[in-house]
C-alpha cells in the first residue's frame, strides 16, 4: 500500500540560470508563500517559477503542472492526496478501485491558461507572445495533447519560422516563450533542444550629435520625454504611467512603481528610485505648472496615457531631417526611421553612467535589471572621437 504524502513543489530558474525543484514553504497561516522555495534548508524568494504537485502513482514518482497560483496549488495536492489515499486504503481491503479522473487539458486549453495566467499577473507583453507562439505551434504541429508533443516537433517549428524570413534571434525569443508554455503545460525538459543560437549584438545607443539635434527640434513636452528616457533610463511603459505622486522634488528623486488603477506592473516587480539632475527637475516644474489638476505626468489632455509617445517621436525626427534613410522604416509608406525608439535613450542613458564609472551594481540597480549580465550588456567599449582622446593621450614609448 502506497500512501506516501502528496507534496506541493516549486520549480523555479535559479541564479546561473538552470532549472531546479525545492518544497514550496509554508507561512505562520499555514499557507504556503507564494514566490518562495526551500533551498537547503533556508526559504528564499524566486522569480519566475511554476508549481507542481508531486505524488506517487504505482510507485511511480509522478509531477503535475499546476500553475503560478500557490492557493490553486494546495487545493490540487489536496484533491491528489485524498484520491491516492483513498485509493490505497481501498486496495488494502481487497477491493478494485476505478477513479474518476478529471478529463486531461488539451495542448490548446493549457495555451488558454498559460495566457490567462499571464494576464492575471498583468505580463501583457507576454500573453501577447503568448497567443502568438502557441496558436503558430498549434496549426504546425496538429497534436492534442502535451505528451504526444516530441523533440522533432519543436525543431520543425523552428524551421517554419526560418522559412518566413524570421531573424535568428526573434526564432529564440519564440523558441523561449514556447518552451515555458511547454513546461507549463507539464512538459519535461527532455523533449527540448537547445534554444537557437544568434549573434548578440552591441546595445545601439545615441551619439551626441544626435541627441543635440533630436533636442533642438523637440518642444517642451517631447523635451521632457526625451529628458526621462535618457536621464532617469525610464522604459516606455513606465514614461506613459508615471504619475506626479511619483516625484518627490525635495529630495530630487522619483520613483518607479505600479499603478493597480492603470492596470501597469513594473518589469520584475521591483520599484526603484532615480535621481532627477537638476535641469530636468527645472523642466518637470514647468510642466506641472501647466498641469496642476493632473495626474500623469506625460499625460494627454484629458488626463489620460499617452499611448504614442513612440509614433510622436518618429513623427518629430522625420520632420527634422533626421530619418537615417538606410532602414526599412525609412522606405515605407510612413517615413518613419527604425533607429529612432524610446528605449534606445534608455541604453544611451545605462551605457552613459558606465563609461563615466558608476559602478556595475548602481547602474543595475538604477536599470532595474533582475541580474547582472543584462547591465553588462550596456558596457560597451568607448568609440569614435572619446576614443581617440584617449587613444592620444597615451605614451607609447620611453
């Protein structure tokens, strides 16, 4: 007779990047902690995890995906462990037992629940992927259910997608959003090949040249756009979101964090706090000025997100004569130049702080990167004219 514990396990991706399983711990309610693993003996918080209900079944040591939710979790290990220990107590009585088991999930409804669970943690982008990912994978290969799906068929669907002309690297980036619907889905790692390699290439960011010119030809409001993005590295969503409660003017600092009323989350769920230089602080007075009885500080003129600050930025740069004329955006039927992109004053304003020595550990505390490798992305070596500077300032002999 069998009646070993039904256990709730967390699967989480660990520092160096590879996949582990610890006991999900339980609080002083009795609940267990969501987002936090036993690892050697001491509970420690994980980011990005999936629980698993871990039972035995004629002795076979058997894993169940249950999603990110650690409530829905316990409810299914209770659920498995009534059922095996009624199971085993049965079978000690002589008696045949024919359980009823729930209807196995499709490959196409755990696609639905991978997206909801990404939705109901508010990972727009990423149910965005996923509904892409999933329904391409799902006309490919024509399977119904996750134990049929195969190596071979993981490798043809990187295939189509390098038959439509896709980049090396996007192929990647699908090939990692599929694999953690897989998983999700209760996929072992067997079935995986190695992700599709790309060349990495150098974060672009803006020369001097550049950004005086973008400067000149804004008005105020694009001024203060483009001073955010490149003097406090704020990402998109977070210019669009950010909130006048959000600056604090005494100290000259302002604060990065969700807005549950705007439906907005930060990117690995961590606040942060940026200094604001004085000349942009000087700016954000002006505006705030001008919008007393608003909320937003980017906001439009009814006082909600402005959801285009990206197209104004193309807009403005095309009509300066700044278009780099060599791009596919440049030759389409907008004008509108690839190389100008929020997020690029972004990497201008991490690449910035590094060449000026700021410490790797500030830097990626004011990028609001979850791990060091992605600001050692931003140390790019010197080019161009501060190069040669140096290059001539340099003795090369006795």
């Amino acid at each position: 007779m069998d009646t070993r514990t039904a256990t709730v396990i967390i699967r989480f991706r660990a520092p160096d990047g590879t996949w582990k399983r610890a006991t999900a711990p339980h609080g002083a309610d009795g609940r267990i902690k969501p987002g936090f693993a036993r690892v050697n003996g001491k509970v420690q918080e994980v980011r990005q995890y999936q629980y698993q209900v871990r039972y035995y079944e004629q002795r076979k040591l058997r894993y169940e995906a249950v999603g990110t939710n650690a409530a829905d979790a316990e409810d299914r290990r209770r659920i498995i462990q009534m059922q095996t220990s009624a199971k085993a107590v049965a079978e000690a009585a002589g008696l045949r037992v024919e359980p009823i088991e729930e209807k196995e999930r499709t490959l196409s409804q755990s696609a639905q629940a991978y997206i909801r669970d990404a939705r109901g943690r508010r990972a727009n982008e990423a149910a965005l992927q996923a509904e892409a990912v999933t329904s391409e994978f799902l006309r490919l290969i024509k399977k119904s259910h996750i134990d049929q799906v195969k190596r071979e068929d993981i490798l043809r669907y990187h295939d189509s997608l390098r038959t439509r002309g896709l980049s090396d690297r996007t192929i990647a980036n699908k090939h990692a959003r599929l694999k953690s619907w897989l998983r999700f889905a209760g996929a072992e790692d067997t079935i995986f090949p190695p992700a599709p390699k790309y060349e990495k290439k150098l974060p672009t960011v803006y020369t001097a040249e550049q950004l005086t010119s973008i400067l000149n030809a804004a008005d105020p409001y694009m001024r203060l756009v483009i001073g955010l993005a490149l003097k406090c590295g704020l990402r998109d969503q977070e210019l669009v979101f950010l909130e006048w409660s959000d600056i604090n003017e005494h100290d000259k600092v302002l604060r990065v964090q969700g807005k549950e009323q705007w439906g907005f989350k930060v990117k690995d769920s961590e606040q942060r706090e940026l200094p604001i230089p004085d000349d942009l602080l000087k700016e954000l007075k002006a505006r705030k000025a001008k919008c007393k009885k608003h909320r937003l500080v980017l906001g439009t003129a009814t006082d909600q997100p402005n959801t285009k600050l990206l197209r104004t930025l193309k807009k403005l740069a095309k009509h300066a004569g700044l278009n780099c004329q060599r791009c596919a955006g440049c030759s389409g039927r907008l004008k509108e130049c690839r190389e100008w992109t929020l997020h690029r004053f972004r990497r201008t304003f991490g690449t910035t702080l590094l060449r000026a020595g700021v410490d790797l550990r500030t830097v990626q505390s004011l990028m609001g990167h979850e791990d060091l490798d992605s600001t050692l992305r931003y140390l790019r070596p010197a080019t161009g004219t501060q190069l040669r500077t140096r290059i001539n300032s340099m003795r090369w002999g006795a």
